[in-house]
C-alpha cells in the first residue's frame, strides 16, 4: 500500500516538474504577462526624477525663456523696442508748466516778448511729436462778475494760441481752459497778489 501512494506521488511531483520545465523554461510563456522586474525599476525612478520629463510637455514660452536666458537675451536684460521708440522724455524747459502774467483787466501779456523762447520751445516740441497736446489754463482776479472773467480768461489763452499757431502749431494740439478766478495763487485783497492771479499756465500733456 505504501509502494503505491509512494509511486503515485513520485508520478505526481515528476509531472508538476516536467510541466514548470517545459512551459517556462523552454516554452517562456510564463513570463510574457509579467513586466520585468528592471523595467518596473526604470518606470519608478522616471517618475520620480523630473529630470526625464519629456521635452515637448514643457511650454514653449519656458523653453524659449531657458533658451534666452543661456543666449544672454531674455526679458530681464532687454528693453522693448517699441518702449524706446515711443519714448517722449520732455526737455528741461518744458518739464515744468510755464506761467505767463497778465495786465490789469486785459488779454495783454505784461512783458510780450518774454515767452517767445518758451513758446518756440512748446512749438519745437509738438511739431516733433504730432500726438502730443499743450494744455494753456487761463485765469483772472476776482474784481470782475464771474461770467466776465471766465470770458477774459479765454481771451488770454487765446493770445497763447495765436503764437503757437504763428508757428505752425494745429490747433488739434492745443487745448484751452479757461477757468477765470478759480484756483488763485495768491490773495485777491492786495494788488501784488491779483497781478500773480491773472496769468496763463502752459504745460505739456504726456
């Protein structure tokens, strides 16, 4: 009895034997279904590393920013051209509003002549850059109505438009506002200080 459970066993484990030799060994159909182990290994290690990121998943404004970063050319280093052609950085003697006083209860200048530089500076100025506006604020004392002194504050700007357009200037690029006894500079109850309140201020728009 024992011969024969001995027998059938040995039957079976020489079976199981031949079958695992046969199939993977010589066969290899075991393995076809498995990922091999250094596969597995390499996919891990990619994940993990950034560094194997494939190039085209990275935007092509960083690639092109890395590029001229290594070239000596990016953003930081460079200016816009278009910003330095535009670029209208006004003189020195135009940086300011120049002020122009005025004669008692009149569109006269007190000294006509002068603001004939200044005013051929302004004229200079815009004939070089076509889009550019000069804004001349007119403004009286207070010895008047108000509706008087809003009409001779414009009388005064006027006298400004006038040489500027003596001097070829569009009147597109002038803009008059005449404001009459609004905003003084000084007191009305003296004479010196309504001299210094009827005046024309001239300045650049940027």
């Amino acid at each position: 009895m024992k011969t024969w459970v001995i027998g059938i066993l040995v039957f079976l484990m020489w079976s199981a034997g031949s079958t695992y030799w046969y199939v993977c060994k010589v066969k290899g159909i075991c393995w076809e279904s498995a990922t091999p182990a250094c596969n597995t290994a390499t996919a891990v290690l990619e994940e993990s590393n950034p560094a194997t990121i494939a190039e085209d998943s990275v935007p092509t404004d960083e690639i092109d920013e890395i590029d001229s970063i290594e070239s000596g050319t990016s953003s930081a280093n460079s200016s816009p051209p278009n910003k330095v052609a535009n670029a209208k950085a006004l003189p020195p003697d135009l940086a300011q509003p120049h002020t122009v006083l005025f004669a008692f209860a009149g569109p006269l200048p007190e000294n006509p002549s002068a603001f004939e530089d200044y005013v051929d500076a302004i004229a200079a100025h815009l004939k070089q850059h076509p889009t550019t506006k000069c804004l001349v604020k007119g403004y009286t004392d207070d010895t008047a109505a108000r509706e008087n002194n809003i009409k001779l504050a414009q009388r005064r700007c006027d006298v400004i438009v006038a040489k500027l357009a003596a001097r070829g200037i569009a009147a597109g690029q002038i803009v008059t506002e005449p404001l009459g006894e609004a905003d003084p500079v000084a007191t009305n109850d003296t004479q010196e200080g309504r001299r210094l309140n009827r005046r024309v201020v001239i300045s650049i728009q940027q």
